[in-house]
C-alpha cells in the first residue's frame, strides 16, 4: 500500500522560506511531485521531479523553489524561497506511477496536504 506522508507546512512572512517534506512508501515510485490547490483554484502544478533526475518547475515558481529526491528516491523535499502571498495554499505530496508486488501501477497517489500560509 502506497503512503505519503507530508511535513513542513506552516505561515512565514513575505519573502521567507519554507522547506517542505514528503516520505513515501510501499513502492517503487516514477514521478514525485507537489501540487498545491488554493480556494476557488484548481489543483495545480508545483513542482515534479522523476526517478532519473529530471525535473519540471510550474512558472510561477522557477527560480524560487526547488525540487529534490534523496538518494534512495523515497522521500522528496521541496525548498521554498522568497515566498510571496500568492503562494499561499495547501500543498499535496504526489507519486505517479509505482510498482510494488511486481506490478507497475499507472495511478496517481496523494499525501494528505500541508498548509502554508504567507502573509503580506
């Protein structure tokens, strides 16, 4: 069975930083990633980051937050920096595909979010 579990989330001023983690478990996991959905917005892209090392930045965030993958690709960080009040949102862990029991699974997988508040 297919855990994620997130840590991390908090409220920080205008301009800080906040370094959010997720540790997954139960598979071997493809894409790892973070979302994040603010009220009235749909769920939306963060950042992704696959197994070979490749890594996927919405926009918005280029430049001001990075993706990493620990050496045993199980656990995932995201480093936010110069954070600004619009990135203000609960913020998912996602896992896209894993195998586990020797079978691939094209599924997507959700940790339960994290909530980071920015004030202005």
């Amino acid at each position: 069975q297919v855990q994620l579990v997130e840590s991390g989330g908090g409220l920080v001023q205008a301009g800080g930083s906040l370094r959010l983690s997720c540790a997954a478990s139960g598979g071997i996991f493809n894409v790892m990633g973070w979302y994040r959905q603010a009220p009235g917005n749909q769920r939306e892209l963060v950042a992704a980051a696959t197994r070979i090392g490749t890594k996927n930045y919405a926009d918005s965030v280029k430049g001001r937050f990075t993706i990493s993958r620990d050496g045993a690709d199980n656990t995932i960080f995201l480093q936010m920096n110069s954070l600004k009040p619009e990135d203000t949102a609960v913020y998912y862990c996602n896992v896209n595909g894993a195998t586990y029991g020797g079978v691939f699974y094209n599924n997507d997988y959700w940790g339960q979010g994290t909530q980071v508040t920015v004030s202005s």
